[in-house]
C-alpha cells in the first residue's frame, strides 16, 4: 500500500506551489517523519507508518484539477524510558487532510474524510502490541485548522477570502441543495472543526490551545497534540521558526526555516 506521494503530487501540480519549491524535490517523498533526540535515554521498543486517507476521488469544476485525493499517511514510535515497570508513549505523527488545494472540495464529503483520519490513528494506537493500561497516546501534527471556529476569527476570514468565491465551491454547494451564504460557511466549519470532534468522542485531550501563540505564518494555531490520556503537561511553548506574513508584522525571528512554528511539550508521564 503507497504511504506517500511526490511533492508534486501532493500539491496537485500546483504550478506557483512548484515555482516556490527548489525544483530538484518536486518529485521527492512528502512525508511525515519522527526523530529521537541524539543523547536521548527514551528506548524505541517498535516503529511503524500507516496509510490514513481513503481512496476517494475528488471532481474537478471550477478551475479545480479532478483525480484522486492526496495520500495522507502517519508514522508513530512506540518509547520506553528504560525500565520495565514504566509506561509506554506512543508517539504518532500527521498531516490530516486539508488545506488550500483541498479546502475548495470540502463539500464533497472532505468533513467525513477529516474525522476518519485521526479516528484511524487512534484505532491503530487502540490495537498497538504489547499494550498496557497507562501507556499514553500522544497523536502530533498539522490539523490544517483551529480547534474552535468563529464567526469572524481568522478560519472565517480565511473562508470568506479564499473560499467562498471558488466556482467549483458554489457549484458543490448547488448540488448539495446549500442555498444561502450561512449554510455554506457553516458547512466549512463543520469540515474545520471534524477532526476535534472526532478526537473528543474518542475521550483524547489536548494538550495545549490558544493560549501557547499561533504556530502558521498566517496567524494560526494549526497544529496540535492529542493524549490518549490526561497526563501532565510541564511545559507548552513556541518555538519561532518563522514570521508573520500579515502586513507590518513584527519579525519573530531572523531565521525563517518553513512556514511554521515548532511546538515543544514536556509532558510527566
């Protein structure tokens, strides 16, 4: 089973998202990785990836391309501090389905498609070997979305400036009997906000929201981290690892390496 694409693909041979990447990785791997920290004493017991997304095809329209939806996969770690006697962290890495190229499909059932995703990644830590009761679950990565959606905030905003005036969006919504401006905007929020609610059915927590910074270059907090169980977090913080794209905003930083921020997490397990 393919657990990963090209750029190329993954962008939907996107030609200004190519342009903005060197071009000798537009047909290198996408994919999500995990790294032990050199030095570190946490032993990795087993390792793994798993493909996440389904197999739908996504129609074209409205200057949209029509073909199958991107492969979204996750890896994990299974950790042990050494000793037999201590619980396991079961450390799992995404990037859930979403964002710009997929954001003008998302009428076409891309909400169900955003809460199997991470449904998945918690079956597969449900099911993992050797399980014990207070191994943790500890689900990382980039949701594509804030955890809460307001009429206004900046997932809105979003919405109402590269969303809403898509032809192929007005034409999905025709088709999905969606007739006035509210209800295809709360038809986006329900696509946003699908991943949490699957999450939280789940009884997982976060371990962190609005209040550790935005973690995009566009004034988000779109990653985040999931546990399978409350444990104590010692420490949220942001790590800059770029700057604001918004107008006259204050440098961060004065070495951009990506369009995203870094989360760091202490947790006590």
């Amino acid at each position: 089973l393919k657990l990963a694409q090209s750029v190329r693909e993954m962008v939907y041979s996107d030609a200004a998202a190519l342009k903005a990447c060197p071009e000798q990785y537009h047909d290198e791997l996408l994919c999500n990785q995990l790294y032990l920290r050199e030095g570190s004493e946490w032993e990795v017991e087993d390792q793994g990836a798993e493909r996440i997304a389904s197999n739908m095809v996504l129609d074209g329209g409205g200057s949209r391309v029509k073909g199958p939806l991107a492969i979204r996969s996750m890896c994990w770690l299974k950790l042990r501090w050494p000793g037999a006697s201590t619980p396991a962290a079961f450390v799992m890495c995404t990037h859930i389905t979403g964002g710009r190229f997929e954001d003008q499909y998302y009428i076409q059932q891309l909400a169900e498609e955003r809460a199997r995703q991470p449904e998945k990644c918690i079956d597969i830590f449900k099911k993992r070997k050797g399980a014990r009761d207070d191994d943790v679950g500890i689900l990382v990565g980039d949701f594509n979305a804030t955890e809460t959606y307001k009429v206004g905030g900046p997932m809105s905003g979003y919405f109402k400036f590269g969303i809403a005036s898509s032809e192929g969006v007005k034409s999905d919504a025709e088709k999905a009997g969606l007739t006035s401006p509210e209800a295809i905007e709360d038809a986006f929020k329900v696509y946003m906000v699908s991943p949490f609610k699957a999450i939280e059915a789940q009884n997982w927590t976060f371990a962190y929201g609005e209040e550790v910074g935005i973690s995009s270059g566009f004034g988000h907090l779109i990653d985040h981290m999931a546990m399978s169980r409350k444990v104590p977090v010692k420490q949220a913080e942001i790590v800059y690892l770029t700057n604001q794209k918004t107008k006259d905003a204050a440098e961060d930083t004065d070495l951009v390496i990506t369009d995203h921020n870094a989360i760091k997490v202490a947790f006590i397990i």
